[in-house]
C-alpha cells in the first residue's frame, strides 16, 4: 500500500530547469552556432560536390547506375562524416572550454571560502572566465565583507566594553547586547 | 594575504557527467546526420527509368533541384541538432546553474544580514566542493561564535564571587574576545 504523502502541495511543484539563460542559454547558442556553420558549410560542399556529379553523369551518359543516389552515395557520405566528425569535434571542444571556465571560476570560490575559514575576509575572489563567475564572485566578496563588518563591529564593541569602566549598572546591558549580538553570528 | 592555491583537490565534477554529456551530443549529432541521409536517400533512391533522353533529364531537373533540397534538409538537420542541443544545455547544465543560484542567494541572504546558514545540493548536482567549502567556512565561524560565548559564560559565572573579580574576568574576556576576534580582517 502506497503511504500518503504528508506534503501533497509538493506533487505539484515544477522543477525549473531553466534557471541561468546566461550560462545555459549561452552554451546552447555558442554550440548551436557550430552547427549551423557546420550545416552550412556541408550544405555548400554537397551543393558543389554533388550537383558536379550528377551534372557529370548527365552529360557522360553513363547510366549503369539505377538511382541518382548510387552516383552520389560516396560524396554524401564522406561529406556526412565530415560533417558529423567536425561538428562533434568542435562541440566536444566547446564543452570542455566551458568545464574549465566553471572549474577556474568556482575554484577561484572555494579558495575564497578556504580563505574565509582562515580569517581572510577582505581578499577579493577574483574570480576570472564567464561573466556569470565574475559575478558570483562578486557576491561572494560581498558576503565575506558583510561578515568582516559584523566582527569588527563587536570586536569594537568587546574593546570599547572592556576599556570605558562604567558602573555595574549600565555595563550590564551593553554586555547581555554584546552577547546577543554574538549569538547572531552564523546562528 | 595570499589566497589559497586556486586549484581545488576535489573533483568539482561527477564521476562520468563529463563523458554523460559528451556523449549525449555525440548521440544528438549522429542523430541529425541520420535524418540528414534519410531525406537525401528518399529523394535521389527514385530510379532512373526511361531512355537516354528521359534518365537525362532526370538528373539534369535533379541538379536543378537540388539547392532547395539541401536547403531543406540542412535546415532540418540544424533545427533538428539546435533542439537537441537546446534541451540538453538546459537539462544538463541545470546540474551546475541550479547549485550556483542556489549558492547567490545564500551569498544575498548573508549581504542582507539574514541568519547564516549552511547550504546542500540536490542529488546528481554538481559542484558540490562549493557547498562544502562554504559549509566549513559557516561551521568555522560556528566555533568561534561558540568559543566567544563560552568565554563570556565563563566570566558570568565568576559574579558569584566578588563584584571587583567578577568584573575583572568579564574585562578579560572581552580582551580575549576582541583578540580572538582580531584575527578576521
């Protein structure tokens, strides 16, 4: 027996596959560009090549052949595995160019990150290659400078609590703040 | 400071989503070569019947024809593999544009001061070095958010005894703190 679902509202979710037009759209242009020059380009040789041969065929009179297809077939096919192979080639080239983007732009990340965890949070990421890297990179750099300005706010605070000497009296909440504010942090 | 090496030690990618992919195209290519064939084989497999002046003709209108016939079946093949490749970018990469929009909104949440928390991927997606870099960057500021409150609890604890020491401990926490706190810049 199938066990209700508790959360039925989630049967309806659609899962978004189209998230970054930039970088998914982006790749499907540069690969589809490949293609219609590749396309193109066969399109002109087959032109060339086969018109050429039945043209030849014609004015030869060599009609052994029983369909226009036996006096083509090896031009088309070598122009179709020229075509196939070149495209692929390229293609594969294409896709492995935007694997090392994404592999220089997210490494450049992690290495911010690993800085983070060291305590560099002002370094900037840096991150090169696709736009979208860069701007990711940039929104990291924002959040590790919004953590920096949070530490150093209460770093001030602890320094400034520790060295003004107030009475018991108002030392008290400043320090209960303090100590909520630092409860705060990553929480 | 010098950032860490660039180069991350784990793999950012999936055993075999490279190949998963690559393959994919290669099959999608093969694909609109197929269909490109298939149109040209229909259209020049008619026979050539008739007699000299017939079958001449024939492949005379044949090489007339045959620029809107390529035109055609390029145009098939292109919107054919274009589809394809489309569909494929979108489903395929969605495993790496899906964790990377997932990681700008929690980078917006930080910036606009939300409680920081850590982030998983979805099963099948990639990059996950990413998460878990930012994960043990959170989990690190975790412990020293831990230890900062351990220290001031430690203080409080001491104002069962005397005001004068009671306060003397917190000051000294609050300088350990800020000392601790220090090595953030």
């Amino acid at each position: 027996m199938k066990t209700p679902s508790a959360r039925p509202e989630q049967k309806s979710r659609r899962k978004i596959l189209y998230i970054n037009p930039r970088f998914q759209g982006g790749a499907a242009l540069v690969i589809s560009a490949v293609v219609i020059v590749g396309g193109v380009l066969f399109g002109w040789l087959v032109y060339r090549d086969v018109g050429d041969a039945l043209r030849e065929a014609a004015m030869r009179g060599h009609f052994v052949m029983e369909t226009p297809y036996e006096i083509v077939r090896d031009a088309l096919l070598w122009h179709l595995a020229g075509l196939s192979a070149t495209v692929s080639f390229l293609t594969v080239i294409v896709f492995l160019l935007l694997v090392k983007a994404v592999r220089i732009g997210v490494g450049r990340a992690i290495a911010a990150f690993r800085a983070s965890e060291e305590g560099d949070l002002s370094t900037p990421t840096e991150a090169r290659g696709l736009t979208e890297f860069r701007r990711f990179g940039e929104l990291v750099d924002l959040a590790r400078a919004s953590a920096l300005s949070r530490v150093a706010a209460l770093r001030e605070e602890a320094a400034s609590l520790a060295a003004c000497g107030l009475p018991a009296e108002a030392f008290g909440p400043r320090w209960e703040e303090l100590k909520r504010k630092i409860r705060e942090v990553a929480p | 400071m010098n950032m860490p090496p660039p180069s991350p030690p784990e793999a950012l990618f999936e055993h075999g989503y490279r190949l998963r992919f690559i393959l994919r195209l290669c099959l999608a290519f093969a694909a609109g070569a197929a269909a490109l064939y298939g149109i040209f084989y229909l259209v020049l497999s008619r026979p050539l019947t008739g007699d000299y002046a017939g079958v001449f003709h024939a492949l005379r209108n044949l090489s007339v024809f045959l620029r809107p016939v390529i035109a055609v079946s390029v145009l098939v093949y292109v919107l054919l593999v274009c589809g394809a490749i489309a569909a494929l970018c979108v489903y395929g990469l969605h495993k790496v544009a899906g964790p990377l929009y997932r990681m700008e909104r929690v980078m917006e949440e930080i910036r606009e001061g939300a409680p920081t928390r850590t982030v998983s991927f979805r099963e099948g997606d990639q990059i996950e070095p990413l998460a878990r870099a930012f994960n043990r960057w959170i989990g690190k500021l975790r412990r020293d958010r831990q230890r900062w409150i351990a220290a001031m609890e430690d203080a409080e604890r001491l104002c069962l005894q005397d005001d004068a020491t009671c306060r003397a401990r917190m000051e000294r926490a609050l300088r350990e703190i800020g000392a601790d706190m220090s090595r953030y810049r």
